[in-house]
C-alpha cells in the first residue's frame, strides 16, 4: 500500500454517486458462504474457519468439511420436522458447530435464531417462546439455562446437545449427525426470505425480534469491504471477539469472511487483552472488529505492543460506541493502523463509517476523522432528521435516518423485513418525507459540511445543560484522557 497525494485521498463522492446494487431473485446465505466454495475443486480445501479453545485446543476447518457436516445436519432437521420458515435457535460461542449449525438452517430455508451463551433462563425463555422455536441447539456452556427455559417453551420439541452437554438433550450432535449422509438438496430461497431472527433489546417494553432476510448481507457488503480496507487481500485473515449470536459477530465478521473465501479465527474463550494480543500474532490476523472497550484494555495492558508482538494488522473496524481521541491515537501511533469506525443496528447495519486505505486508482478511500462515525457507505442514503421527518441541515442535532431507496431509486438490500409478531413496532420504525421512506434509528448525530456524522448519543441519552444538548460520549473521551482513568461510562 503506497500513500497517494493528498489531494487524491478522498474519493468519497465518486464510489458513492458510481454505485450500483445487484441483488438477485435466488439468493441463499449458506450457498454464498460455504457451499460454492466447496465445491470448486480449487477452493474445497481451503481453510475456513481456525478454532481455538482457552484450554489451548485448537483446529482448522475447510470449507469441504463444513458443508459435508452442514449437509448431514440438514438432513437430520428435516426428519426432526423442521421446515421452510421455521426458526432453530443456537445458543452456542465461536465454535465450529456455530459455523455448521447455521449452515444447515440457511440451506434448509428455516430461520436461524442465534442466542447469546450468556442469557439466562428468563431471556431465553422469552425469545423461544415469542418466536415459536421448533429445535434449539445448545453446548455445555448454555445447557442449564436451556434445559430450566425449556417448560416455559411449548413449541420447542428438541433440545440437541452439542461438546460437554452430550447425553443431557433429548438428541446428541454427534450421534445425530453420524447417522446421516454428507449429501443435501438445498433449498432455491429468494434473496427476501427470512434468513436469522435476532431479538433486540430497546429501552422500553420487551426485546423486539427483527426478522433479516437473506439479501441483508449483500447489503452489508459495501461497509464490510470499506471499513476493512479493500477486502479481500490474498493473504487476510479474519478475527473479532464479538459473539456470533450478536449482529456484530454474525453481520460484521464471520458472515462476510466465509461470503470472500477468506478464514476467520474463532476463539471459545473469555476476552482479555493479553490473549487478543496472541491471537493476533498466533494466526497473522489481518483485518479485524474490536470494541472501542476492548481497545481501551489493549491499549492499557500493553502501550507499545511492537515491543512485544509481531503483527499483520492492516484494518480495524471499531462500532457500538465512539472511539474517542485517545485510543484512535494510540491504535495509529502504536498499531499502525487508523480505526475505522463504523455506524449500525441489527436492523439496518453497516450503514454509515470510513475507509481509510488509499491503494491503487480504482480503491481510494476516504480519511478517517478522529471522533466520527464516517460517511454513509456506497448503497445507502443517510441522513439526519428532525422529527418531522425533515433532513437537518450540517451542525444540527438530529436522528440519524436511513432512505429505503439509494440514490438512484433502487431499493436499499440492507433493510430488515420487520419486528416479528409487532407491526405496530414495524409501522414506528419509519416514517416519510418528500416522497422517501426512511428507516430511523433512534440515535442522534450532527452531520457536517463534508458530510460525515458525528454520534451525540441515543434519543433519550442526551441531556441538556445550561441550554446545550450533551452526548455521554464527549464526557467521556475527556475522562478517559486522564491516566488514574482505565475505563469509564457516562449514565
């Protein structure tokens, strides 16, 4: 990567005015992901997905064998009843069975439901039960929660136990999947059909279940390639802490990795900064997502990490909070790289953050500015609204809003299909101005003259002082800039 004059670093207007949608009428995400990989002669082999466990064990996974694994339970789902449309939850961390189970619920069109590891029997009880899951499929880290869930959960038949939590399901994986063939007719789903069920934690009433449709990741893709710095490159290597049940583990890092043919690095452990650090290293990790907190840990444990690391990284896309000042500085002074950051929800992600590479006159990006959310990506059309509905003009506070139409008229893949079972909640979501559909999110931003956005907090999260509207975000970066001051939260 050479850098280009400064007057040819900003390529923004001419990738976003130049882009163009293509989404086709059959679109299926385990087809996309794994299957045609695995069976191209020259790709079958490839590795896929490198796993590790905290306990030290680790393995490698081609996209061959995941597909065979993928095939044979599809199979065993369909003779458990399970079909078209129907949801399977997994409730499991980055491990393998993750990757295949997912797999096997796209390619058999049902919807996959994934669940944090982490809830308990309350929160898992109430996502089955609204959702009306059939199958779920649970290891020994979410089985006790599973199993005390279960009788609040009429329409789950089958508990499949995955790992440490064989023989305490009514069916074993392993047993299950042996008695199958690694061969599987996969179902011909249009691009919008339902594809994963995520259920969303708001800040009033019950988590709502958005409902994305396969198309969803081509809609992603534009971020995915931006804020990772033109990917794929040959040799990248994919890995991020963030769950595979949660959209920025699913959306923004396994999903598009395995879409590129490129391995992605799954770790079934507790995060720290130390073992990040020796992931990075272990597997020459290229492109990763890390949270502005897990930053802040990196940064604090090991402030020089070329003295101790040898490292690959080229791209760090960084979401769910604003970096701040300090760690964009650190990450570009001590890690060589500049933050991406990144704008998203479950519902309509990947929408708005940077693309900081400059390599060739057919990839130039745009710089990154420290604090920012970015630029809306090529695709989709952002602005920021009033609240009746009216674009704000640049330096005023306003809720960020996504159009369901580009601009060139056509309709934007990234959009979700709506809240499952909650039309009322679907109808709130959006609202129209001038003739155009807008999506909003229910954060609050500023956009600029240049047009990049600046995050001001959620909806209700600002508050006001001495007349001025204030964001929990600028307290904080200005905490964190002290050295008695390892983290901190704004409430």
């Amino acid at each position: 990567m050479t850098a280009l004059p400064a007057t040819r670093r900003d390529d923004y207007r001419a990738l976003h005015d130049s882009f163009h949608w293509d989404v086709p009428e059959i679109f299926n995400l385990a087809e996309v992901c794994c299957g045609r990989w695995a069976r191209d002669p020259a790709t079958m082999h490839r590795i896929a997905v490198y796993t590790e466990h905290e306990d030290g064990r680790r393995a490698s996974h081609t996209y061959a064998h995941i597909q065979a694994e993928a095939n044979r339970l599809s199979r065993a789902l369909r003779e458990l009843g399970v079909q078209r449309g129907d949801r399977v939850a997994i409730v499991m961390p980055q491990r393998i069975e993750t990757v295949i189970a997912g797999m096997a619920v796209y390619q058999l069109g049902a919807v996959a439901m994934p669940l944090s590891m982490l809830f308990g029997p309350e929160a898992l009880s109430y996502r089955i039960d609204h959702s009306e899951t059939c199958v779920a499929i649970a290891d020994e880290t979410s089985i006790d929660n599973m199993l005390a869930a279960r009788p609040d959960c009429p329409t789950l038949r089958t508990v499949i136990g995955v790992g440490d939590a064989t023989g305490r399901g009514d069916l074993d994986w392993d047993t299950l999947l042996a008695a199958q063939i690694p061969e599987f007719t996969a179902e011909q789903t249009k691009a919008e059909e339902a594809a994963v069920l995520i259920y969303t934690s708001g800040t009033t009433g019950p988590p709502k279940g958005a409902v994305i449709p396969h198309r969803a990741l081509i809609g992603n893709l534009t971020g995915f390639v931006c804020s990772q710095n033109w990917y794929p490159q040959d040799d990248d290597v994919f890995w991020s802490p963030a769950d595979w049940a949660w959209t920025g583990g699913l959306w923004d890092a396994l999903m598009p990795a395995l879409y590129f043919g490129r391995p992605i690095v799954g770790y079934q452990g507790r995060f720290s900064a130390e073992r990040a650090f020796e992931l990075l290293e272990r597997y020459g990790v290229t492109n990763t997502f890390l949270f502005p907190t897990a930053l802040k840990q990196m940064m604090k444990a090991c402030p020089t990490p070329s003295d101790h690391y040898q490292l690959k990284l080229r791209a760090i896309m960084s979401a769910g909070e604003a970096v701040g000042e300090t760690v964009f500085t650190w990450c570009r002074d001590a890690l060589g790289v500049i933050v991406n950051e990144m704008f998203g929800q479950t519902e309509i992600n990947y929408i708005v953050g940077n693309c900081t590479a400059q390599y060739d006159e057919s990839r130039l990006g745009w710089p990154a500015r420290p604090g920012s959310m970015g630029r809306p990506y090529p695709g989709h059309r952002v602005a920021v609204i009033d609240e009746d509905g009216r674009p704000c003009p640049p330096g005023e506070d306003g809720e960020v809003a996504v159009c369901a139409t580009d601009i060139h008229g056509h309709p934007d893949p990234v959009f979700f299909l709506g809240y499952w079972k909650n039309e009322a909640a679907t109808a709130a979501k959006y609202s129209e101005y001038d003739g155009l559909r807008w999506c909003r999110t229910g954060d609050l931003a500023r956009i600029d003259a240049d047009g990049y956005l600046w995050y001001q907090g959620r909806a209700d999260d600002v508050f006001k002082s001495s007349g001025y509207r204030i964001g929990p975000s600028e307290i904080e970066n200005c905490l964190l800039k002290h050295p008695a001051v390892s983290n901190c939260a704004v409430v």
